[in-house]
C-alpha cells in the first residue's frame, strides 16, 4: 500500500516507517519544512496547507502528532498548546482525506481516554472517562470526524507507555534503578498500562492492512499491570532494588494536575479489539517486554 505518516521523527513514528517498509509498503512521510528527500512531503498545519498531489494514489493516513504529555506542569497555556497539537493537524488529515478520498485515516490517541478506573477492567466499549487528559483525547478523536462522514475507515489508536530500548520513560527510569533509587510511584496501586514498542508498531501495521478494524482500538499490553508490578518487574529485570516510594504529595509538587492524572491514577485497559481480530502480541507480560527493551 502507499501510507502517509505524520509525526513520523518521533520514537514510534520512526520505528513504524521501518516496519512498514520492512513489509513491503510505500511510506511517504509528512514534514513541516521544505522537503529534502523523494519521500517527503510538505505541510502547514496551522495553515492547513498540504502539498499538492501528496495524496495522489495513497491508501491510508496515520496521523501520529501531538506535543509531550509529560514534558512539563500543565499551566493553562500549556493544556492549550497539547490540544492545538493534536486537534488542529488531526481535523487538516481528516479534511485531506474527505478531500481526497482516502479509505483510511488512522488517528493517534490515548489509553487516558478512560480517565482512573481503578480497579475496573476496561475495553474499547467504555465511555469517556473525566479529567483532562480524557477530555484532550476526546477532542482528539472527533476531530477525525470530517473523514469519517465523508466514508472513510477511521481508527482512533489509543495508546499507553511504550516500552522502548531507544528511549521514553524507560530511558529516563533505567538510570534511577541502575543506581539503586528505583521505587514505586505513591501507593503503587494505580493502574500501569503499558505497551512494548515492537507491538505498538506492529498493532499499527495490523491496522493498516485489516481494513474490517475500525473505531476505537486499545494499543495496550494484553495482561495490565499496577504501579507496583510494573516497578517490581523492572528491577528484577535490571536485577536491582526497587525499595524506594516515591510520595504522591512530592510528585503533585513537581508535576501538578499531571502528576494525579499521569502517574497516580490510570485506566486499567485491555486491547479486546485487537485480540478479537487476531492480533498475536510478540510480548504478552510486561516482563517479556522488560526483558527485550533491556537486552537490547
């Protein structure tokens, strides 16, 4: 198939653009400068500018934009800047797409969508959860709206931590373990959805060429985890102490409204879609994906 990917530099982009490669598609890559290489296309979200003839011949469109979650405290310009990140390039695609009549648009979005479940397992078929992030991840995904009226398959990818060896939150809590400072995050008894990067990838892949998938898919390990388990299972993985906690009163210091939404509370979400429609995930616990983004 011939795919168009945006936000294809960051860590899940670049790894997507290989694989679909890898398997034999075409990849044209969206960038918000002048193109330098035969694979790039120009585009202007803010002006909702895409260069001519970009989507000649294309089968599908993944749409992986949007700024940092974690990046910083969520002031109110900053909550403003994470939505224009994802609404205003999301509802220039979904317009392409009705333009150009693509069949598909597959749109980035959020496990958060879900809000804290606690102890309540959910799948694609729960409602909107409360909060910001869940309220972001709403805004995110109506606006595909324009492709979905004008006929197209559109699939909201929700996704959760990617457990990667190039970097994310792996990169920045391998060194806390390896010198011994590793711990669970307040009470630990929040959910962890988590999600290798290997399978993030290849879920995305699955979508793109089963085109009886459409509407909402968890992009989650299929066996969750607390807090807790997460940080037990990385250190016996790195073979270090996890003895520390981290308190949620430091954490909502530092962070903010982030940290509650975050780290200390979360969906407990399971991937029924992609399980139902045959999905085989290449990691299955968060150990095995521990395991593989560490001896990497």
């Amino acid at each position: 198939m011939r795919v168009v990917v945006a936000g294809s530099s960051g860590l899940i982009g670049t790894a997507l653009v290989a694989d679909l490669r890898h398997a034999g598609h075409e990849v044209l890559r969206l960038v918000r400068r002048t193109p330098a290489a035969p694979d790039e296309r120009g585009w202007d979200p803010p002006a909702g500018r895409i260069d001519d003839g970009t989507f000649d011949g294309v089968d599908a469109v993944i749409n992986l934009n949007g700024a940092g979650i974690g990046d910083r405290p969520w002031s109110g310009a900053r909550k403003q800047q994470l939505r224009d990140s994802r609404t205003v390039p999301t509802d220039v695609l979904a317009g392409a797409v009705a333009e150009h009549g693509v069949a598909s648009l597959l749109n980035a979005s959020g496990i958060n969508f879900y809000g804290d479940t606690g102890s309540r397992v959910v799948d694609e078929s729960a409602p909107v959860g409360a909060g910001f992030l869940a309220e972001l991840c709403r805004d995110w995904e109506v606006a595909t709206a324009p492709a979905a009226a004008a006929g197209a398959r559109v699939v909201l990818m929700r996704s959760c931590v990617v457990l990667s060896p190039a970097g994310g939150l792996l990169g920045r809590l391998r060194p806390l373990f390896s010198l011994m400072l590793g711990g669970r995050l307040g009470s630990g008894r929040q959910a962890f959805p988590w999600i290798s990067l290997d399978d993030e990838v290849g879920a995305m892949r699955f979508l793109v060429e089963h085109p009886d998938v459409r509407g909402p898919v968890n992009l989650a390990g299929p066996e969750p985890v607390t807090n807790a388990e997460f940080t037990a299972a990385l250190a016996a993985v790195l073979n270090r102490p996890a003895l520390l906690t981290v308190p949620a009163l430091a954490l909502r210091a530092v962070l903010g409204q982030a940290a509650e939404e975050m780290i200390l509370t979360g969906p407990l979400a399971v991937p029924a879609v992609l399980q139902e429609h045959g999905y085989e995930f290449r990691h299955r616990t968060v150990t095995d994906a521990l395991s593989a983004a560490v001896d990497r």
